[in-house]
C-alpha cells in the first residue's frame, strides 16, 4: 500500500509515516547483521584457503627436500612427477621416496 501510494504521487499518511519511522531502525539493524555475518562466513572460508594452501606448501617442501637428500638435485624428470606425488597421501608417499631408486620412482608415477 505505501509502494501504491507513492507511485502514485500521495502523500504518505502520518501512520505510514510512523509505520516507516518503526520499521527503518530494524531494517537498519537486520542489514547489518546480515553484513555481518557475509564478513565471518568470508573470514572463516580464507582462513580455510590459507590452510590449505599452507598444507599444500608444506607437503610439496617435504617432496623436495627428500628428493634433493636422496638425488642429490631436483632435475627435470624429477619435477614433472613432483605434481602427481602430492595427490597421494603421506602414508603412500613416504615409502615411494625413500625405497625407490630414482628411475623407478619416476617409472612409478608415470605408470599411474
């Protein structure tokens, strides 16, 4: 009804007025809240991100640094496998790396 009024050029009654006056302050409020919450759920989603990508981090320099312990350097061949190394699991990993002659190891994950 007050959308209809104003459309149409009428004065706003003094109880719409009130109405509106009552209404704003929880409008106001409802919409801060809401932001809010969009700035926690924001927060908690990167700092997820920022752990994954720390993990990720990790595991990749504990890849290297094995591969450079045992090898001696982290050539080429050694680098294209590097990617698919870190889609397995610490428990799958480990073994590989320190059982595996390097050419078995790059046989190993160019097999998969």
């Amino acid at each position: 009804m007050l959308e209809l009024n104003q459309k149409e050029g009428k004065m706003l009654e003094s109880e719409d007025k009130e109405l509106i006056m009552k209404l704003s302050p929880v409008y106001l409020n409802k919409l801060a809240e809401n932001k809010q919450i969009g700035i926690q759920e924001g927060l908690q989603q990167g700092r997820q991100q920022g752990l994954q990508q720390g993990l990720e981090i990790g595991q990749k320099m504990f890849i290297e640094g094995i591969l450079v312990n045992r090898f001696g350097n982290i050539d080429r061949q050694l680098e294209e496998i590097i990617p698919k190394l870190l889609k397995l699991s610490s428990i799958e990993i480990v073994p590989l790396l320190l059982n595996l002659s390097k050419e078995d190891l790059i046989k190993h994950c160019k097999d998969k």
